[in-house]
C-alpha cells in the first residue's frame, strides 16, 4: 500500500506524533509522500491511502490541499473532539495493519465550491465542512451572518448555531442564519444539486467569507458568493467497529449524566 502522510506541523504534538508514528507506518506501506507545512503540490502524487495526523481541523486542511484529486483518508487524532479523526494513535497502531490488509470501508461525502466573483474577477475555494458569511455594520443580513454547510460540516458550526445534525452521506446542504435578530429565520435542508447565491448589498464593512474556518475572504458590496457542490467527493476510511452515530453519542456525550464544575470547591 502506499500513503500520503499530512498533518499540520505547527500544532503542538504534531511533528512529535510524526517522529513516532512514521516508522511504524513504513513496516506496513510505502510513505510517498510526507508534508506537515503544505510545502508542495499534491497534483502528481499517486497513493491508495491519505493519513492525516492532527484533529478535525487537520482533515479540512488536507481536503482543501487534496483538492479536486481526493483520495481516502483516514483520521489520528490528536485533538479533542475528533469527528472525522476518531481514532487516537494507539487504536490507529491496531487497526493499520488490518487497514494494509483491506480490511476497511470507504464513505463518501460532498464536498463544495465557494466561488467570489465581482468587477476584481473570481476566486474559487473548494472546502468540505461549511462557508460562513460573516456581516460588518451595518448588517447587510438581520443577524450576524449566513453558514451554508454540508453534511460532514452539520456537527461543526452549523450545530453550534442551533442548525441540524445531517447524516454524514446525504447530498444536501443545510442553510443556518447566524443569531438572527427575527423568529422567522429557520435552518433549511435542500438539495446539494442546487447552486446557493449570497449578494452583498448596502454599504457593509468587513464583512468576511470563511471557508472551513481557515480561509478568509474580504467582501465588498456587489460581490456575489456562489456556493455548489464541488464535482469531487471526499472519502473517509472507517474501520470496523466504529460508526457515525456512536461518534455522535461518545463526543457529544449523548446518554451520559451533566459533568458539572464547582468552581468554589475546586471539583
């Protein structure tokens, strides 16, 4: 098997996990590739499996680097909350070699364009959780901004936002107003075969397009943000004994008792 390792080398822990992990790896497969600090181009690299060393965050970041030449990817988490990296690296040192063997499934799930365009010309991000429009004074929207989300990007800050929880292989986008300042502004589900067009109007100040929230964008009035589904998809590696909806349950803690903090005594 050969692997395509990223990561992103300026979080803490990152680089140290790669010292040891990489040996490990090499008994299993041939590493190709390896780049903590999106040092080259990816257009040439030919892999069966992409390990991204980091959290969720590190996913993103090695989706929008993959680009339009998605390959697999499996998650070691290093982070928190790890919807997407779901296995820490002792489980990944288990499972790798069954994973060598084929013992695994591949997901697949939507990824998206977000295309500016205005009297400047056009930029075209790919992403794979959600764009954000954030609104400066005055409000260009009544509320505080406009997040347009896929499925895989519903538990990131479409949820924090009181939007829903899709499942992660539906092709769909879910459209969630950000502390709207009416009650008649709800979340809405519809189709991922749609395009969804987001005109700045009025005279706003910094206002911001944030891709994944690692890409940000200035937007000025007339601009227009375009949002598709991108003509790629990205494929998570998932090995057996783990899925979606116990993710759900163990991060968000769904079943388990409040676990308060007594700030006063200190527990």
């Amino acid at each position: 098997m050969k692997v395509l390792v990223l990561g992103n080398g300026e979080r803490r822990g990152v680089p140290e996990a790669a010292d040891r992990l990489i040996p490990f790896i090499r008994q299993y497969a041939e590493v190709v590739c390896f780049d903590l600090y999106q040092e080259r181009s990816l257009c040439d690299v030919e892999a069966d499996l992409t390990l991204v060393l980091g959290g969720d965050g590190a996913i993103l970041r090695a989706a929008r680097q993959m680009a339009y030449r998605q390959m697999p990817v499996l998650g070691i988490n290093l982070g928190k909350l790890g919807f997407l990296a779901d296995l820490t690296p002792d489980e990944f040192c288990e499972c790798f070699p069954r994973v060598v063997r084929g013992d695994y499934r591949i997901t697949q799930h939507i990824m998206f364009e977000c295309i500016v365009s205005g009297s400047e010309g056009t930029r075209t991000l790919p992403g794979l959780n959600e764009i954000a429009v954030h609104t400066g004074p005055p409000a260009a929207y009544r509320g505080d901004g406009l997040i347009i989300s896929t499925p895989v990007g519903s538990t990131a800050h479409n949820l924090s936002a009181g939007g829903p929880i899709l499942g992660q292989e539906l092709d769909a986008f879910v459209i969630t107003p950000i502390c709207p300042h009416t009650l008649t502004y709800r979340p809405i589900v519809d189709s991922a075969d749609k395009e969804y067009t987001i005109t700045i109007n009025g005279e706003p100040t910094n206002t911001m397009v944030v891709v994944d929230g690692q890409e940000h964008v200035a937007i000025a009035p007339g601009q227009r943000v375009t949002v598709r589904r991108a003509p790629c998809r990205f494929r998570l590696v998932k090995v057996p004994g783990r899925s979606y909806y116990q993710t759900l349950r163990d991060k968000l803690r769904w079943g388990a008792p409040p676990n308060y903090r007594d700030e006063a005594a200190g527990t």
